[in-house]
C-alpha cells in the first residue's frame, strides 16, 4: 500500500460508512482552525499551527477518533460523556451511530488551540 500524504486520500481510503463523518470531522476542523494548516503526521491528517499539531483524526475498523490537547479532553469530559462517548487521555472516539457532535469538536478544537499556547 502507497504512503497517504493528504487529507483527501486519507478520506477516500478510510472504510466507506466512515467517509462522510471524517469529512463533516475535516470541516469543523477547518473552520474551527481557519488559519492551522493541514498536516500528516504518523500516518494521521491532522491540524497544525507553527508546526505545533492541534487536532487530528483518524478511522479504525469500527470507529472514528478525534485528538487533541488531553487538558482539552479533561475540559470536556462532561459534556463527551453526556453524548456517551469513549474518551482517552488526548482522544475521543465515535461511531457512525454514536457520532460526535460539530459543536463538540469545535470546542475540543480551540480548548486544544488554546492550551498549546495560540
């Protein structure tokens, strides 16, 4: 398999019940982040300003993850677990059905921002 280098082939090789989340998720990013650039970091698109990784995202076999700052997570983790999802230290992950809101990542967006000094 050839090395992914951007945001679209990652997206167009992720599972294909996962492509429209991941572009909703890239979206929000985006907007949420207008002036962090797009990046691919260990295989991963992911947001960066000054070379300083914000927010990346992946899909898995069964689930989508966003990550970001774990003080960002640590904010938040009422409200992500009020929508039932499955936080780690510097993620959270979601489903097709459980999906997370773009409310939700854009305030892990600019918590993470923010706590990384931007």
């Amino acid at each position: 398999m050839s090395k992914i280098n951007d945001h679209d082939a990652y997206i167009a090789a992720a599972p294909a019940q996962f492509r429209p989340v991941l572009s909703r998720l890239r979206a929000g990013l985006s907007r949420a982040l207008p002036d962090a650039e797009e990046t691919m970091k260990y295989d991963m698109p992911g947001y960066q300003i000054q070379g300083t990784i914000i927010a990346g995202y992946a899909a898995f076999s069964k689930q989508c993850g966003l990550y970001v700052d774990p003080s960002a997570i640590a904010v938040h983790a009422d409200e992500i677990a009020s929508l039932k999802l499955k936080a780690t230290k510097t993620g959270v992950t979601f489903s097709v059905r459980k999906p997370i809101t773009d409310e939700l990542v854009e305030k892990l967006a600019i918590s993470s921002r923010s706590k990384k000094g931007f």
